[in-house]
C-alpha cells in the first residue's frame, strides 16, 4: 500500500457491533499515512435480519455508531465511508433507511446516500428469500461529492443493477463511484465482477467496491472486494481475507478515454436521463 490512496476494507460483519468495530479500526490501524479515504461495505457496522437493523437505526449526526465512526477518522486522520448502515428516514421518522455516510477526517458527516434499490428476491441459496423493502424504505436522491481523492457517487450493492443511476452520477461529475455490498455467494460467483467491470467501462469511472465476506446467520457473502479503472480492468482484488486492499486513485487517467470515447455525449437518452436527476437531486448533500 506505500502508494496507495484509498483502502478498501473487506469485513466478516455479524450482530456484534463492538466486534464489527474492533475488526474496521483494527484494519485501519495498519494502514500507512498516505491513505485519504477508507471504504468499508455494505453493513459494515451491524449485520443482522429482519427489526434488528430498526433497534440500531440513528438519526443522522446523532448516537453511538456514528460517534464510534467519527471517533475513529478524527484519531487515524481519514475519511471513512460506512458502506451501509441503518439510518432514520427523512422521509418518514417512522422508518429506516439502509444509508451510507461519509465522514471526513474531522469526524465530520460530508455525505449521506440511502439505498434506492432494496433487494427483493428470491434465489436458490441457504436463505432463498430476501425482502429488504419490508425493513427499509427506499432512498430519493442520488449523491456525488467531493473528496481528497476525487469526485464520489455513492450507491450500495443491489444498486449495481441498475445502470441508470451510474449514468446519473457520471452525469453529475462523478470520476469514482463506490458500491459497498454483502454480494450473496450465489449471485456473486456469476454476475459480481462482470457488474462492476461494465458499470466502470459505460460511464468511464473508477469503481471501488468493498465487500463482505463469509458467513453471516443464514447468510453467505462472495467477498472480492475489488478496484476497477475506467477501462474496465481490475486494478486490485481480495478474494476471500478479512483484510484491507489499498489502491492508488488518480482521476486525471480518466481524461483521456473521456475524449476518446464521448459516451456522455453521444447518449440519446440523456433527455430521459436528466428527469431522474432532476427528481432524485433535490436532497443532494
């Protein structure tokens, strides 16, 4: 990692929050000085099924998940992303979002995005059914931001699915684009790095996606977390370590491609494309 800017952390997170703590900060512990921003995936800080996730749920820039988190940027001087973790609506106080935060080395929130699209499925794996929009309610609003290392667009995992709204970010200045996940096993051998590859070569940006892996209840994840430049290649990969990867970030390497192939440009749907900007920015951070 002595050149690396970004770290990606690949947690085994469970229903124990102390130890989900414990594993992230022992991660960022070993990292060296030069690493700005640290991601961490989709819930990263709790792990669990069903009301669990509304017992934990804090309004934002209020209680002791957030404090931990801000703690922890303030005392290694980085940023953290919290890939996922259960969030108060602002929508509707009466319900949860699965959000995540960015925080940056003062321990200050910079960023809040909540999932849009919530995992309803059913697969052929251990658990067979999910149903994510019965615990959580789907964000509004699409989020880019700037950061030490570039411009973010922020989505979690089941978000990778959905090219538009990776459309939408790139349409909103992105240059990386994060996608925290707990990708199920099943479905991640077959479709995790061909998703990922793709939504990086179609908006031309560097996607950085840390990952959960292992067992978690009833749960299997595929772990990979993994970096992709905008050409598609995979810059870096952890199969199946509960460690961190570190990569180095340089969003000028996107700018030549950018000319090269002007898929923004030569979009005809961009008309179609702006009205969901448009509706989801309203509550851009």
């Amino acid at each position: 990692m002595k050149n690396a800017n970004v770290a990606l952390l690949q947690l085994c997170s469970g229903t124990n929050i102390k130890h989900n703590l414990a594993q992230i900060e022992q991660q960022i512990k070993q990292l060296p000085d030069n690493i700005k921003l640290v991601m961490t995936p989709e819930n990263a800080l709790i792990f669990a099924s069903g009301n669990t996730y509304q017992k934990y749920a804090e309004v934002q820039g209020e209680g002791p998940l957030q404090s931990a988190v801000a703690d922890m940027a303030r005392r290694y001087g980085v940023w953290i992303l919290v890939g996922s973790m259960p969030m108060i609506s602002r929508e509707d106080p009466a319900r949860i979002t699965s959000s995540s935060l960015l925080f940056d080395d003062k321990g200050e929130i910079k960023a809040r995005y909540d999932k849009i699209h919530m995992f309803d499925v059913n697969i052929d794996d251990e658990q067979g059914s999910y149903n994510e929009s019965k615990i959580f309610q789907r964000g509004e609003h699409i989020t880019v931001v700037d950061t030490p290392v570039g411009r973010l667009g922020m989505t979690i995992c089941y978000d990778l699915r959905f090219p538009g709204l990776f459309q939408a970010l790139r349409e909103q200045g992105a240059e990386i684009i994060s996608v925290p996940a707990a990708f199920t096993r099943l479905t991640g051998k077959s479709h995790w790095e061909p998703l990922l590859r793709a939504r990086a070569i179609e908006n031309q940006c560097i996607i950085l996606a840390p990952a959960q892996v292992g067992v978690h209840g009833t749960r299997r994840t595929w772990g990979h977390t993994m970096a992709v430049d905008g050409w598609g290649k995979v810059m870096k990969k952890n199969t199946d370590a509960v460690a961190a990867i570190g990569v180095d970030i340089r969003p000028d390497s996107l700018t030549s491609m950018r000319e090269q192939i002007r898929v923004v440009k030569h979009n005809r749907f961009r008309p179609q494309l702006t009205s969901l900007i448009e509706k989801n920015t309203t509550g851009k951070e």
